[in-house]
C-alpha cells in the first residue's frame, strides 16, 4: 500500500473526457449559452455518487480501523506520531477532525504534509476574496453589457458590448490579482519564517542529517577524509561514497533466494497442514516420521516440496527450498566478506561525499560557501537529507553528464507536453467511429461488428485509455528525473516542475482554446476575417466547462478521498489474495500510504491556475471554485490526520514551488485580457485605455516576480545566519560534556524557546508578541507576517513541544553506517515463518540453520497456521514480530 499512486481516485487530467461534450454543445451556445438547468442537470448525478460514497464511508470508517484510521493506534508508530483515538459513535471521529488544529501535522506527521493541506486552504481564501472582490462590479456590468448572451455566459465578458466597460474588467484585474500577489509574497514569508522555525528545533536539530552536507563533483584529489577536514572547519565526520561495483548484485541475488525460500517454506507448511487436517488425523503416523532415514523428524513427500526452474522453460527443474538454502550458504559469506573488504579499503571513491559539522551553524556556512575554485566542482548539492532519501546511483556523475541528461529529459518532457494531443485525439476518434464510417468508406466493415463490443469500443474503451495515458505522465516525468537527480526529494521537485507545465498545457489551455474556437469554427470557415471578434467573444464561454467542473471536481475527489476505496480494496481484499507470508501481510499492514508531491501538487496547482485565469472574464468561477477547495481541503484534511503517512521528504519547498507555479494564473489572466482588450480596441478608441492599463500592470507583475524570486530563493533552502549566531556559544562547552562522536545525541530536554549548544532553536530574547486572537487580530497576522507570523512567534507559539525534544542517542554502530553505502551494510532477511501443530516450521527452522550455517537468522515466532491452512501473525504487538525494526530517525 506504499506507492502514492494508490490513491489516485479521480484525475483532473481527465478533463479531456468531458471536451467533447464542451465542444458539442458550442454550436449553440450563441442562441442559447450554458443554462442553470444543465449545470444542475450536470452536478445533480455527481451530487447522488458522492453522497453515496460518503454514506458507505460513515459505515465502514468505525469498522475497519486499517484503512480509516491507523495513525491512531498502529504501534509502529512512536506515541508522539499518532493522532487522537477517535470517539465511539456513527459520527464520532467528527469530535476529534474538528477539534485538532492543522498545526498538530507539523509534529505528528511532517511539515510537508502540513503545508499541502495549507494550499488549499490558501486557494480556497483566494478564490473566496475573488467572489467579494469581483462579483459586485464585473456581475452587473457584465449582466447589463448587451451583448445579446443568455444563461449563465451573461455574467462572463463575451456579453460586454461597449468597451467603455472594459475599464471596469481593467481596475478590478489590478485590485483581484495584486491581491493575489500579496498572498503569494505572503505566504512565501511565512513558508520561509516556519521552515527556520522547524529546522531550528531541538528535534530536528539533533539529528544528524540537519548537520550534513552532500557535495557532489569532488575533484579527484580532493577525496580524502584527511583533505576534505583541511577544507572545511568543524568537521566532525566524513562519509566517501564507494562504488560497491558487483556487490549490489550479490546482495540482491542474496535476497532474491531468501525471499524464494521464505515463500517456498510458507508454501509446504501450509500445504502439509492443510493436506494433514483433511485426513482427519491430528497425530504423526510412524511411516512419516522419518526425514532422510531418521526418526523423529516428519517426512513430506518430494511431489509436496515447492519446485521451480532455475530458468524459466528452458531450466533445470529443482526442489525450491533446497536450492535457495544452497544459494544463501554461497552468497552469505561471500556478500560479508566483500562488505568488510569494502568498508576496510574504501573501493572505488566515486566523486560524492557527506560530510557532518559539529554544529548547524557550521554545515549551514559550508553549504552556502563557493567550495572550490572551479565552477561546478565540490558543488554542495543538498543539506538535511535522510540517508534512505538518497539515490545512490546517481552521485557519482559528472556534473556535465548531470546537466546533459537533464536538458535532453526536459527536452523530452517539451515534447510530451506538446504533442500529447496526438494520443489524445486518436482516442477522441473512437469515440466517434459511427461518424467515421460514414465519411471513410473502407472502414464500413465497422458497422458488422455487434452493437454491444461496439458500445464498448466507443464508451468504456477511449475512458479507460485516456485515464491510463493521463496517469502514464508523472510517472514518465518521475523516471526521467530518476535518472539524474540526487535525492528522491530532488526527484518529486523536478517531476513537479515538469508535470504542472503538461498540466497547463494540455488540460487547460488546449482545453480552453480547443472548446473556444470549436463553437465558432463553422463561423470563422465562412467569414475568416471575423476570427478574432468571434474569438473574443467566444472564449470566454468555455469557462463554462469548468464552472460545474469545480465542483463534479471537488465531490468525487473528496468522496473518494473519505472513501479510500484503493487502499481498502489492496488492504482487505487483494492484500489477502496476494500475501502469502508473514513478512507480505505485516509489510502491507504498517505502511501508511504517502502522497507523490510531484504528481499530487500540479494537479491542484493548475486548478488555482484556472480560476485566477478565469477571474475577471468569468468571475462566476471563482465561486465554484471555493466550493471545489473547501471540499478537497475537508476531505484531505481527514487523512492527513488519521490515514497518511510521508514517504518522501522535500522539507516544504514543493509548497513554495507551487506558490511560485500559481503566478502563471496571473499571467494568464493578465495576457487573455491583454488579448480581449486589443482585439476591442480594433473596433473603438475607448478600449485603449484598459489595453494600456493592463501591459502597465503586466509589467509591473513581472518586476514584482522578479523581486520575490530574488529576495526569498536563498531563505527556501538555507537558515540566516542571525537566527544561528547563538548556537555556537555553548557549543565547545557542550562538546566537554559528551564522548566524541556522541555530542549531538546526548542532550538534555530543553524548554520550548531557549538555546542550548547542538539542540539550539529560534532564540525567544526578544520575547515575540502571542499571535493575536479575533478577527481583527487574524486579519492583522495576515496582512503583518513578518512581526505576527515571524519564526519567533511561530517557535513559541504554534509549534508543538513535542519538537523542543531531541531524538534517542544513536548507538555507535547507527552513526558510522548513517551515510555508508547501503551496500555495504545491508543485512540478511530474517526468514520468518509460520509455526504449525505438527512441529514442521520448527523442524524447517533447525534445518535451515544447520544447511546455511551463520549468517542467517530463521524464525516461527509471532506468526502461525491455523485449522485451515491459513497463515496468521500477531497484529497486536507489531514490535514483536522477528523482522520489526525500529526506525532510526537521521
């Protein structure tokens, strides 16, 4: 249940499903535009799906804890990492969703997922301040413009027919938008002020990864402990990057073998108990116990013995269990071997290394410094990375190999983004194949084909390749980054630059344009020189499309959301079908489910795109897209706080990157009235006026960008050295107090607000005022972050003081391997099987142990068959199970 894509329900992508229907009905959108009853007619169905699914969620949600609820009591998780119980009763889970602030993620899960759940909030405030700003004004001036629309496109531009209204559509494009740009600048403040916050507590603090730094491209006589220590001051451990070369092989053929040979012992176990049990017979009859020609062990037949080929068709046939055991005694001695090896001679340096600083100051001044004299050498590439967040494969190329592969993959992205319409219109095409055969001759064999393959072939069939060939993209752009990138943080940011241009490209500019020109094509075919007019006055109208899509938008999503029919049906019905073993079911039942940032952010970023975009041509937008907000931020906030996990770490900048992203909104909405404007002004004088004001606040838009850009990019990925400044006063007499090598996990517990040595946080000297309370007070933190919302505040105040505790001591052995190559310290799979009444897994045990030697741990323990054969282990107390590890928070 671990990949995010498990939660892919409904994609916006899609939206190419319900073009055609846009397209349709433009012909006569002119005569009749886009009534009130449609969109009812429209929103109706989804309204009846959705409420279904909330229903069917009310009634599962209290019986099955797995899937509705494991942040509350899965004991994997340490006690500071789990939500609230939730309250008996049909709606009791309501009493906790609405009494836990979203603050209480920032500890208890991850501030990424905070920060996800905070931009739809934010879009959700933006959209809403967009209806109180421009309905008052665009609606009656655009209801009264006489341009002989009806419906609901009276309220859109392409009804103004005077141009002297433009001015109005003009003022409040400058008041809307700058609003929007100050809740951009606002929030890219407020990002950077609780990030220094965070990453300045005592829990973050003492570990260790806050004090790393990756540098990548080391020159080659650079590549020494001895060298890099000279380099850089504070130094207080180094980890070289060692090219394992075939080890990662052994070790993967290593663990291949255990796994066959947990899977084959399962197998014969649960075969013999079932095959025992049906004979009736609980005792062991004398001729089978026997094993080999010696009493007392228990006899199963070769032909009951799992078997497999050692290739496949072509191989030699051989018994499973024999053959994996075989293998594990050859490969166990030969992987520890080349490991000690390895981590006694460092191999082949490779041109990375991770070097820890004694303090966050230090690594902080090291990661902001020009390391090297030569351009792109000794590049400090990421700081605060976990160790199992690293690709390793990819750090020991060149930077010029990087910088290639990463042109050529954007490249590639270019091209998708571009002509992806060709696979989308093929497979619009077979939706319209009984028009097909009545212009295309040869394809008249079409219309043999019986009626009901030939409704499959037109309705199911292109819904379910455009769904597949929507979802194919961030999964392509998440490949391609995989090939370069260093981090799998670094690898969701780029898939997130990458898929949110594809969103904006062909889901909703296509879209637009495509369904814009669609109904006036007929139109511009017979009088050309009309285009633009018609243009004008049509585009405008395929806001129409997203008017009810907000909403159908935003039900399915939550109801499927709230309902998690993915993660319940690989939960409780095909994790039964599939997992065979101990380790399959307990791997299925303690990983929480994590969103892919990368693929999750531009979706709903290209929402907020749309709706600024829409703004001031089509305010009516902006209303059904508060709804579609709030709806998604309710649903996500429920599994945010009780189902989800965080798999991937990109320390909020996906957040900050999807800020960024939302100014395309701006721009778009400024250009589409740029557009509208000129094309006005063709026509009447008057219309120059709101065209000149428009590229004067353009202008000024692009100036503002450029000026955030350049004032906040260095607070999204470094802390200022002010707020740092104090921690290096008690530092050296910290280091007296702790062995070497131990200073940064022994610290004491500190009150929230102070600073103590390694376990420093936001100094409270300055004794920040408490956030103020009211409306006024709300509104005053809003429009003042820097004196309200400053780390300070955010520090003492709003952080949970669950973060003013360090993490555990590491023991000696977990801070020498943080930052070792995996392979180098990768451990052998302990086989765990199931116990039996009849003693075999017990006997399997022993004879593993005696035919493998040391090296390999077996075990029955925490996990048995029952009467039918089936397979059980103790979901009661997770941290018994053989192969349960305590996760080490680095």
């Amino acid at each position: 249940m671990s990949p995010s894509w498990v939660m892919e329900t409904f994609n916006p992508a899609d939206t190419h499903q319900l073009l055609p229907r846009a397209s349709q009905t433009g012909s006569h959108r002119q005569s009749g535009g886009s009534s009130l009853s449609a969109l009812l007619s429209t929103l109706v169905p989804v309204i009846i799906v959705a409420s279904l699914a909330f229903l069917v969620f009310l009634v599962f949600q209290k019986r099955f804890d797995r899937v509705y609820g494991p942040r509350t009591y899965l004991s994997v998780l340490d006690e500071d990492e789990r939500s609230p119980k939730q309250s008996a009763g049909f709606l009791g889970w309501m009493k906790e969703y609405t009494q836990i602030a979203d603050e209480y993620v920032l500890a208890h899960s991850s501030l990424d997922n905070y920060l996800f759940l905070r931009l739809f909030k934010i879009l959700m405030i933006v959209c809403f301040v967009g209806c109180v700003i421009t309905w008052p004004v665009l609606f009656p001036v655009n209801a009264t413009g006489g341009g002989g629309q009806s419906g609901l496109d009276i309220l859109s531009f392409s009804n103004v027919e005077n141009p002297i209204r433009y001015f109005a559509h003009a003022f409040i494009a400058w008041i809307f938008l700058g609003f929007v740009m100050f809740v951009i600048t606002r929030e890219s403040l407020y990002f950077a002020y609780l990030r220094q916050a965070y990453f300045l507590s005592p829990y973050v603090t003492s570990q260790i990864s806050a004090k790393t730094v990756l540098f990548v491209d080391v020159p080659e006589d650079y590549r020494t402990e001895e060298y890099l220590r000279r380099s850089f001051r504070d130094v207080h451990h180094v980890w070289l990057v060692s090219d394992p070369g075939d080890l990662e092989d052994l070790i993967k053929k290593r663990d291949q073998a255990a796994d066959k040979l947990e899977g084959a012992e399962i197998q014969m176990i649960t075969q013999y108990v079932k095959t025992r049990n049906k004979k009736g017979n609980k005792g062991v009859p004398e001729e089978n116990r026997r094993q080999n020609g010696n009493a007392g062990g228990i006899y199963v037949d070769q032909k009951d013995r799992p078997s497999h080929r050692t290739k496949p068709l072509i191989g030699k046939k051989v018994d499973t269990i024999e053959w994996s055991r075989g293998e594990l005694q050859r490969l166990i001695p030969e992987v520890a071997q080349k490991q000690s090896e390895l981590q006694r001679n460092k191999g082949k340096i490779t041109s990375a290394a991770f070097i820890e600083f004694n303090s966050v100051r230090a690594a902080q001044a090291a990661f902001q410094q020009v390391a090297h004299q030569t351009p792109f050498h000794m590049t400090p590439t990421e700081i605060g990375m976990k160790p199992d967040m690293v690709i390793w494969k990819n750090l020991g190329k060149s930077w010029w190999m990087v910088k290639a592969m990463s042109a050529l993959c954007t490249a590639f992205v270019t091209f998708l983004c571009i002509f992806w319409t060709i696979p989308v219109a093929f497979i619009g095409v077979l939706t319209n194949i009984n028009y097909l055969t009545d212009q295309v001759p040869f394809l008249s064999f079409i219309n043999n084909i019986p009626s009901v393959i030939l409704g499959v072939v037109t309705g199911l069939l292109p819904s379910l390749l455009l769904s597949v060939l929507m979802t194919l993209v961030p999964i392509i752009c998440a490949m391609l980054a995989k090939l370069f990138e260093p981090t799998q943080g670094a690898v969701q940011l780029k898939t997130q630059s990458w898929y949110f241009a594809f969103e904006v490209i062909q889901v909703f500019l296509i879209t637009t344009f495509s369904s814009g020109a669609a109904s006036v094509a007929t139109q511009v075919l017979s009088n050309p020189t009309s285009a633009p007019t018609l243009l004008a006055k049509n585009l405008p109208k395929a806001s129409n499309f997203y008017i009810s899509y907000f909403v159908l938008f935003g039900l399915m999503t939550a109801a499927m959301q709230l309902l998690n029919i993915v993660p319940f049906l690989m939960t409780l019905v095909l994790g039964r079908i599939l997992d065979k073993t101990p380790r399959k079911m307990y791997n299925r039942y303690v990983s929480l489910t994590g969103i892919g940032w990368g693929s999750y952010y531009p979706k709903y970023t290209n929402l907020g795109v749309i709706a600024l975009a829409y703004s001031c041509i089509a305010p009516l937008v902006l209303g059904f897209a508060t709804v579609g907000f709030a709806l998604l931020y309710l649903a996500f906030r429920y599994n945010v706080l009780f189902t989800l996990g965080t798999q991937i770490d990109t320390k909020g900048r996906a957040y900050a990157r999807a800020l960024q992203q939302l100014t395309v909104g701006i721009y778009l909405a400024e250009f589409c009235l740029i557009g509208l404007f000129a094309i006005g002004s063709s026509g009447s004088g008057v219309s120059a006026g709101p065209l000149v004001l428009m590229i004067i606040f353009a202008i000024g838009t692009v100036i503002w960008h450029m000026q955030l850009r350049s004032a906040i990019s260095r607070h999204l990925t470094s802390l200022p050295s002010d707020l740092l400044a104090e921690e290096h006063c008690d530092n050296n007499d910290e280091e007296k107090n702790f062995p070497t090598g131990q200073s940064h996990t022994g610290a004491r517990k500190l009150d929230f607000g102070t600073s103590s040595g390694d376990e420093y946080q936001v100094p409270a000297s300055a004794d920040p005022p408490a956030p103020p309370t009211g409306f006024m007070g709300k509104l005053k933190e809003f429009l003042l972050p820097n004196r309200h919302a400053s780390a300070a505040v955010i520090s003492k105040y709003i952080l949970s003081p669950h973060l003013a505790n360090p993490v555990r001591p590491y023991t000696q052995q977990e801070l020498e391997a943080a930052y070792l190559h995996p392979a180098l310290s990768a451990e052998t799979p302990i086989i765990w099987l199931a116990r039996d009444e009849y003693g075999l897994s017990q006997q399997e045990v022993q004879g593993c142990r005696r035919a493998v030697g040391e090296g390999l741990e077996v075990s029955d323990e925490d996990a048995w068959v029952d009467e039918k054969g089936n397979v059980n282990w103790n979901e009661r107390e997770l941290r018994k199970a053989p192969i349960f590890e305590e996760d080490v928070r680095y």
